[in-house]
C-alpha cells in the first residue's frame, strides 16, 4: 500500500497515482528560474538566486548538552513535527499512522538529539496549515540564542510534486479545486522563505541556525515534470523518505511507517555502537534499513546544501544528570568537607553530574573518614 497526495476522484483509493490531466492549483515562481508554463524553456533562461537558496553554513550546528545557561550560548536544538493526519472536507484521506511517525520521532528527538520537551512543538489535525506552520518556524527562530542552534522539522503525511519538481504539503484544508487540481496546500519553497525571514531576524539579534527538514510522504507528481525539472537546493538539509516520482510506503496497523521506523531504529543501532552519529551516518543507514524493509521499493534521498565540509552530529547517546552528596553512614548528616572524584579524574566533581548512561566509578574522600570508592548503574530508568 502506498500513501500520497490523494487522487481527485474520490471512489477511488486515496493513495492511487494522480491522474497527468490534474490541473495544478498553485504555480509557484519564488526565486525558480523558470515559471510552471516556462518549464520546456530551462536551458535559455537565466537562473536567479532566491535568498532562502544562499548557503549560511559559516554557523554549522554544534553538540552542547542542553540546559538554560548553554541554551543562551548557543547550540541548542528545537523541533517542529508536523501530523497531516486529518482533512476538513475529506475524511477519507485520514493517514491514520502520522500519529505514531509522531511519536517515535518525538521520543528519538527527546533522547537522542538533545531536543527538551520546552523547545518541541507538535502541529496535527486542524493545527497543520499555513499560518500555523509559519508561526511555528518563527517562534523557534525567536527562542534561540547564540549560534551554533539547529532546528528540525518533520513531516508526514500526505504530499506530491508540482511541475517543477515542488513538494507540496498537504494541509488541514486540503482541498480539490474545480479545475481538478489541489488548493490550501504549503509548497516547499513556501516554507524555506519562511526559513530565510526567522533567519534574517535572528541574525539581527546576533543569533544563527540550521535547519534539516525531514520529509515521510510521497513525491508523486500532480502534474508531469518536464524532463529537466530538479528540486531547487536550499540553504539547508532536506531529507526525503523517498525518491522524486516515488511513492511512500504505508505500513500494516498502526506501526510506523517503513522510513520513520528505518530512522529510528537505524539512530538507535548507531549510537549504541559508537556512543554518536553524524547525519550523513544516519543517512546511510536509514535508506539501507528502508530499502529492505521495501524490498527496494523506497529509496530515501538526502539533499545536503552547498559548500558542506563536513557532516554535522545529529545524535548521540544520552545524557543522564543526578545529584551527588556524602552523608556518614550512622548520622545521614552531609560531610562538608567531602570531595567527590568521578572516574578517573582527579578534579572534584560539582554537585550534580552529568554522563552517558553505563557503570561509572566514584570516589569519596572525607576528613576523619576512611576512603570509599563505588561503582554505579546510571541510566534514565534509576534514581537514588
């Protein structure tokens, strides 16, 4: 089964091809080199640079544990995650898995991509149109502080390709219109001007960020492309589930669908080996985990914007923070004067530590007190 922009004759299953006679309802031109009529004319008209299109790599994102005080230096993370899982005028259309795409990438943003609950913001339903989404992007933009940030946006749902290899998303109000085509849709050139204007006002404030924009849905044409019809390269990662002119998979039940559990599973499988994962690493294993899982049917593609000089960490193992006191063993009274050495180090730890989840050593030494060292368990599901 697959799952994409719904067909216009609504007997018919909503992930069937678009018919080649659909007429497009939106024909966009912000900074393209050609118009949608103009298309068969690529070669003898001068290329134009949009803004959005201009590489802004000279902040790459940066790795910082998250907390308030590095939050207000740089290098935090946010994340919108966008469920095109209901349409106003066409129940039928319902993409009844978005949920669970939501949730799993929810969860891995949370734990291993060092995205708080307080910079996550969730669009489903009657929440998912336009102004909603442009909002969203702004506000983000608005909370970062220093450089080095990176916000992710993700979503699902369903979606197609216009005529000059557009992605278009479907929203809320997704609609046909009376020429066949789809109207309230967001193209994907919408969303990278919007991108390019909470850039534009951070970088008044002395603020910068990255985006990746990942992508679970069909990249079926509502229109045929011309032959030299390309997505237009942006500023920022975009990562598509499937390749243009393919369909995205639905999945069996309420599981998650073939790429999204391809992600997940394939961050999982990396930052337990290696303890992190760069997008490029998690890249390549993604699209072999959603090939299989396809029988090759889905070919995932990242775009990666110019001038890229290395890939970037996008996840790594995560961190668990508790509290260290010494108390003595019959009066359960704080020592004072007591140093706490974690590890192998021989520099007094702070009050509260912060570690990947695993065994870790600790030392105590007290005045008057004889010498203890313990080994302990930490992970996310313990305390005490």
């Amino acid at each position: 089964m697959n799952t994409c922009s719904p067909s216009v004759r609504e007997a018919r299953p909503s992930a069937s091809l678009i018919s080649a006679r659909i007429v497009l309802a939106v024909c966009l031109q912000l900074g393209l080199a050609v118009s949608c009529g103009e298309a068969q004319q690529r070669d003898s008209v001068a290329p134009t640079t949009a803004g959005w299109q201009l590489s802004d790599l000279a902040s790459r994102p940066e790795w910082k544990a998250e907390g308030a005080t590095v939050a207000a230096a740089g290098g935090a993370r946010q994340a919108i995650l966008v469920a095109a899982d209901a349409y106003e005028r066409h129940p039928e259309w319902r993409v009844y898995f978005a949920g669970t795409n939501i949730d799993r990438m929810r969860a891995l943003l949370m734990a291993r991509a060092g995205v708080p609950e307080a910079g996550m913001q969730v669009l489903r339903g009657r929440d998912v149109h336009r102004d909603a989404l442009q909002a969203a992007i702004r506000d983000a933009g608005n909370r970062f502080r220093g450089t080095g940030n990176l916000l992710v946006i993700y979503f699902t749902g369903h979606a197609g390709v216009d005529a000059s290899g557009v992605p278009l998303f479907f929203t809320y109000y997704s609609t046909t219109n009376t020429s066949g085509g789809f109207e309230q849709v967001v193209p994907r050139d919408d969303v990278h001007v919007w991108l390019a204007e909470a850039k534009s006002a951070a970088r008044a404030r002395g603020v910068e960020f990255q985006v990746l924009l990942i992508v679970d849905a069909c990249r079926v044409s509502l229109l045929a492309p011309p032959p030299l019809a390309r997505i237009t390269p942006s500023a920022d990662w975009e990562w598509y589930g499937t390749r243009e002119g393919r369909f995205a998979e639905a999945p069996s039940g309420d599981a998650a669908s073939p790429f999204t559990d391809a992600l997940v599973t394939a961050a999982d499988q990396i930052v337990r080996a290696t303890g992190e994962a760069t997008l490029q690493q998690l890249a390549v294993r993604t699209r072999q985990l959603t090939r299989e899982s396809t029988r090759g049917q889905q070919d995932p593609e990242l775009l990666e914007p110019a001038g890229l000089a290395e890939s970037p960490v996008i996840l790594q193992r995560g961190q668990v923070v508790f509290a260290v006191q010494a108390v003595d063993a019959v009066t359960r009274l704080p020592l004072e004067n007591a140093v706490i050495r974690v590890g192998a180090s021989e520099g007094a730890t702070t009050p509260v530590v912060r570690t990947p989840p695993g065994r870790l050593l600790l030392r105590l030494t007290a005045q008057g007190y004889l010498r203890r060292a313990d080994e302990v368990e930490v992970s996310s599901e313990r305390s005490g």
